[in-house]
C-alpha cells in the first residue's frame, strides 16, 4: 500500500519537474508558477470551489475506473455525459416538481441518459459481437452532435444568440452553501456505493475477477454476459450523472460545450489511478486543483492555463509507465533476495 | 452530372486523410502493436506542417515538419510503449490526449490565438493538372486538378503493399505480429521491426496531417483530426489490415461524408455531420454479421 502511493508521488513530481523544465526554457520561473497554481486552488475561500469542480471529474473517472476493472473498455463517458446533460435537462424544461423530489428526479434522468447511451453500445456487443471500444468512441461523436442539433432546433432559446436551451426549473437547482455546491455531497454518495461495490459485494467480486480473466470467472460460474451488460449501464449512469451535476449546478441549462473536457480527463484520471476507486477520488481531486489553479496561474503568471493539459497527459504517461517499471524493479529486488537466502 | 462529380471529388478528397492514417496502422497492426494513437501523431502532424509551412513560406517545408511533428508524436510512443514496455492502449490514449493538449498549447504559445490559427503566410500543398487527361470532359474533372498528397497516397498504397507483402522487411514485420518469440530466436530483434513499423507509421500520419492543414483548408485548427484517427483505426480491424481493403473502405467512408455535405440541403447540418460515424458502426456491424455467418457455416 505504502509503495502503491510513493510510485505515485515519485510519479508526479517526475511529471512536474519534466513541466518546470519546459517552462524554463520559455523563460518562465517554476517555482513561482506552480506556487501560484497551488495557492490560487488550495486557498480557504477557494478550496470548496476546487471540490465542487472535481465532482464531473470524479464522477467520469470513477464510471472509467468501473469499466476498466471489469472488462469493458467504455470510452464512451464524453457522449454518456453529454446525453445524461440533455436528458435531465429536458426534464428540467418541462417537469415542476417541489424541489425534493425535483432534484432526485433529474438525476435519475440524467443517469437514464447515460445509461441509454452506454446500452446502445452494450446492446451492440452483447448481439453482434461488436467491440465497444471503437462502437463507443463512435457514439460519442454522434452524441456530440446529436445534442449540438437538440439545443439548436427542438430546445433552443428563443432570441438567444448562442446555441443553448432556456434555464431549467429554479426547483432543480442544486443548493449552494457559498463556493460549495451540493453536487459535492451526491458525488460523495456515488463513490461511496461504487466503493462498497467494488469492493464490498459479490457483484463488485465477479466483475473484478472477469476483468483479471474473463475465461477463468466464466469457468467459475460467473455469468459473464450478464455482469457485462450491467456494468456497462452502471458506467453509462455514473458519467450520465455527472453530466446532469453539470447542467444543475453550474449554468443550469444546455450549452453549446458543456461538457468540457471532463469525460477524457476523467478517463485519464482512471489510468493514472489503474482503475482503483480509491486512487480515482484522490488523483481526481488532485485534476481539479491543477484545472482550478491553472486559471490563476494564468491571471498572475502569465503562463498560459493549456499547459496544464500538457501537464496532465504528462502526468498519466509517467506514472503508468513508473508503475510498471518499479514493479518489475521490486520485484527483481525481491528476487535477488530469495536466491540470497537459498544460497546461505 | 456535376453532382455526380463532385460527389466523386468530395469522396477522394476527404477518404485521403484516411486512408493514409490507415495504412500507417496497417503497418503497425501488422507488427501485432494495438496502435490507437493515429489520431494524436494525425494532430501533431497537422500543426507541425502549418507551422513549418507558415515560416518558411514554403510547402515542401511545410511537408517535412508535419511529417517531423509525426515522427515525434511516434518516438513518444515508442518510448513508453516498446521501451518502457508500458501497455499500448493506455499510452495511445494517453498520447492523443497530450498531442490534444500540446498542440492547443502551442498554438496559444506561439501564435497567441485560441481555437484556429489561419494566415495567407500559411502555403498549401498545390493541387496537380494532368496534362491531356484533364482536358477529356468528365473524366478529366474526376483524374485531374486534386492536391498533391491525393496522388502522392495512390503510390503510397502501392508502396505499402509492396513493402508488406513483397519484401525481407514486410516479412518480418508479419512475422513480428504473429510470433515475436519466434522472430527474436531466428536473429531479428522483433522490437526494431516494432520500432521502424511506428515510425513509419509516423511518416503517413504526418502526410495526413499535412493533407488536413495544408491541403483540405489552410489553417489549424484545435483538434482538426475530428475523430479520423478512429475511423482509420475502425478500417483497419475491418480489413485486417489488407491495403486494397483499407482503400476501399476509405472510400466509402469518403463517399458517406461528401453525401453528407450534399444532404445539407434538406438535412440540419448536425446530423449530416454524423454520416461517417454512423457509417463506421454500419460498416462494423456488417461485418460482425458476416463473421458470425462465416462462424456458423
């Protein structure tokens, strides 16, 4: 456990040093940039703002995290989140409920929404046998599309000149205490199931087990297909919610690139976590204060605030490929000292 | 007549980033690498040519550093992927993703704008006149008058299957994805082929680049590649990678998006944007359907 996190530490600061490298030669000054990104994210008035932003983060990776350490390669998040957005969106647009009932029912909407998606791609595999790994990178740009074509024509804003629905009911507004937005507080509940899931049930036993070896859990009288099938859905309705968080916490209506770049992040950040539920809260939280703080770094530094995408995909390769190489390094380690020991 | 034409046109001209993506995933699939990272060394390529293009106000400049850009991106790969022997589906992923971030970065850097970078600085690839054949009526239009690469990737698939089939190097190079243990016993190291395979992979991903930055408009533009490094991925599991599929195949993709512009007119926009996606999942569910038939009979 120890050495699991000391891989990742060594890990980031090798990323960051490789980052304050770069900036070096463009003249930059390191330490002052990267103080700035802390400082602005990590300051007491802006730290829940930095929590609430990590919540589409969160909620993508922890759907990647699922997925990846149970067999499917769903790389479909971005379209899941866009569609969960639209769904709970439209119901928001039509639907007036006392705001208790209003909040749940738009987030089972949203999840409905991604689900949706990640069932088409389910359904695909599952029938004809087609890898969801190409099917759901496909759907994702027909999703892109799809709700760009939504809030132009059937949801469109009257006289607003910029593609984007009008404002959902006020009943579906996710409450805000200051900077903290209670999406925080339902991201909290979806890790805390996803975790006792994962970890805690027989469901969470089987998946793990078929994502190590699909024959072998197959053999052992897991049903395969069916635990598939479910995880799929499970993952569609986790980067559903997220993109229904968005909508219902932040500008409360569809706009054109709502979803951001959070689903491929989130899938990152399940890489770099190597689909530990655990590991995906942390290194998720660890993003958004790197995107958080990059605005800042940008208002003082004048370092611009993309570096931080370079900086994040940096940080993945490094890391993975540390993982690997200090693996097969203690191992080798450990090695040597058993034949030490057999040889005395 | 003229629709039909320029149906034809619109199909070669957009089948051409793809098939060239293709070809170098060939290569790589081939030599047994889950190669996913055309779509990120696409990219690179594509900023790499703009930029050259743009300083030296030269094109063939601009050729040299997209495939430069390419290669780089591949050297990225192959220094996570076959030297630290890290696993080839999280680095492609992982590489797309900072070819994404990069290439944003710099543009921002650099050229101080947000979004696409256009200047008349920027020389295009120029298109080619056949003497003689364009001056035969329908002919002509289709034959004559494309852009250079257009041309320049027909060799190129001649090339590729050469090489693949034909010679010492495309030997092993199969053999590299059939059996490495067995190439490594016979006295070839398996990962140089692996190596060579990625950056010549490189080299027809940086054309492709150069062909959407230099050639199909001349700007750059933040993740230009839109999704075509998939779609070329989509065709090589399609065909296993065959050269003469893989052109076909790009074909047809190219057809569905030159229809899709000329649906424009009684479709919205958005939807017609979606026919290559939808052409791809159709393409793979054709197929799937055949394998299953070929499995039962």
């Amino acid at each position: 456990m120890k050495r699991k996190f000391l891989v990742n530490i060594v890990g980031v600061l090798l990323a960051f040093l490789l980052g304050a490298v770069v900036m070096l030669v463009q003249g930059y000054n390191p330490l002052d940039t990267y103080y700035q990104l802390f400082a602005y994210s990590l300051a007491p008035g802006k730290i829940t703002y930095t929590l609430s932003k990590s919540v589409p983060l969160i909620l993508t990776g922890l759907s990647a995290s699922v997925a990846f350490a149970s067999g499917p390669v769903n790389l479909g998040q971005p379209g899941q989140l866009l569609m969960g957005a639209l769904l709970a969106t439209i119901g928001g647009l039509y639907v007036n409920l006392p705001p208790l009932l209003m909040v749940p029912f738009l987030l089972i909407l949203a999840m409905l929404g991604g689900a949706l998606w990640s069932g088409v791609a389910a359904m695909l595999k599952y029938w004809f046998n087609m890898s969801e790994f190409i099917t759901t990178l496909m759907l994702n740009m027909i999703a892109d599309f799809f709700t760009y074509w939504a809030i132009n024509y059937p949801f469109f804003e009257k006289n607003s000149n910029f593609p984007q629905t009008p404002l959902i009911a006020q009943s579906g507004w996710m409450p805000v205490w200051g900077n903290l937005n209670s999406s925080v507080i339902v991201m909290i509940l979806a890790f805390v199931v996803v975790w006792f899931i994962m970890n805690r049930s027989t469901a969470g036993y089987e998946w793990r087990l078929s994502g190590q070896n699909s024959l072998f859990s197959r053999l052992g009288g897991v049903n395969v297909n069916k635990n598939y099938i479910v995880v799929m859905l499970l993952t569609g309705a986790l980067a559903g919610l997220a993109g229904g968080l968005v909508v219902m916490a932040g500008p409360h209506r569809f706009i054109k690139d709502i979803g951001a770049n959070y689903a491929w992040d989130g899938v990152m950040i399940a890489m770099v976590a190597n689909s530990d539920i655990l590991l995906t809260l942390i290194f998720g939280f660890f993003f958004s204060i790197l995107q958080t703080g990059s605005v800042g770094m940008e208002l003082i530094t004048a370092v611009p605030k993309e570096l931080i995408e370079v900086l994040q995909a940096v940080i993945v390769l490094i890391v993975v490929a540390g993982r690997g190489y200090f693996e097969s390094l203690f191992a080798k380690l450990e090695a040597r000292r058993k034949m030490k020991e057999i040889t005395v | 007549m003229n629709i039909v034409i320029g149906l034809i046109n619109g199909m070669i001209s957009s089948a051409t980033p793809i098939l060239l993506a293709a070809l170098g995933g060939a290569l790589t699939f081939y030599a047994g690498i889950f190669n996913i990272a055309m779509e990120g060394m696409m990219l690179g390529g594509a900023f790499f040519g703009m930029l050259g293009s743009y300083y030296f106000h030269s094109w063939p400049v601009g050729i040299l550093f997209a495939i430069l850009g390419a290669i780089l991106m591949a050297l990225i790969f192959i220094l996570f992927a076959v030297v630290l022997k890290m696993d080839e589906f999280i680095t492609g992923i992982g590489l797309n993703l900072f070819s994404a971030g990069a290439t944003t970065y710099m543009l921002r850097q650099i050229f101080k704008v947000k979004g696409a970078f256009s200047s008349p600085e920027i020389v295009p690839i120029p298109n080619l006149d056949i003497p003689l054949i364009k001056n035969i009526p329908v002919i002509g239009d289709i034959l004559s008058g494309h852009n250079l690469i257009v041309y320049l990737t027909i060799v190129v698939v001649l090339l590729t299957a050469y090489l693949v089939f034909k010679t010492r190097f495309g030997l092993r190079l199969r053999a590299a994805g059939y059996n490495r243990t067995c190439l490594d016993t016979s006295g070839v190291s398996a990962n140089r082929i692996r190596i060579a395979s990625l950056l010549l992979c490189g080299v027809l991903c940086g054309l492709a680049g150069a062909y959407l930055s230099l050639g199909y408009v001349t700007l750059f533009s933040e993740g230009m590649s839109a999704g075509r490094g998939w779609i070329s991925l989509a065709a090589v599991i399609l065909v296993s990678g065959n050269p003469a599929g893989l052109t076909l195949i790009s074909l047809l993709f190219g057809f569905t998006d030159g229809l899709g512009l000329y649906l424009q007119k009684t479709l919205p926009s958005q939807f017609t944007s979606m026919v290559p996606y939808v052409a791809t999942l159709v393409a793979l569910f054709v197929y799937s359907v055949r394998t299953k038939k070929k499995q039962i009979a």
